[in-house]
C-alpha cells in the first residue's frame, strides 16, 4: 500500500527515495520501522540495535553498512 501511495506524483512523501527504499527491504523480510531508519540515515558507518534477528536479517540481505546488536564484539 505505501509503495502504491509513494508512486502516486501529486502525493509528496517526506521522502520517497527512503520510503520506497524501506517498502523494499519490508518485501524482504525486515520491519517495515527498521527498514526506514536505515534508510534515512546516510551518514552513519553502522547501525546498531537492541535487535539480534533485524542484525542477522540485515547481513543476510547485504544491509550497505553493518547492523550489529548492542552489546556485541562481533564485527561483520
């Protein structure tokens, strides 16, 4: 439904890029709240989270910067 709305020109997301973005990673198995926040943030060289499963899930789908539980020594 959000992908349907965000491609509709005279509807004017905050932003349409991270939305569309987001719709595709929630297609692949991530939250859909997850998947926008990683989104949004292009300045970060990582992602952390009380989420071991969104860590794990990110890895497997190739997240563009590493997503690591709090807590966690493990690097990516």
């Amino acid at each position: 439904m959000l992908r349907a709305l965000a491609s509709i020109p005279h509807v004017a997301p905050e932003d349409r890029s991270a939305v569309m973005t987001a719709t595709e990673g929630y297609a692949r198995g991530l939250d859909f709240a997850d998947a926008l926040h990683m989104a949004r943030d292009t300045r970060s060289a990582g992602f952390a989270t009380f989420d071991a499963r969104l860590a794990r899930r990110a890895r497997s789908l190739g997240a563009r910067w590493p997503v690591e539980p709090f807590g966690s020594n493990r690097r990516s």
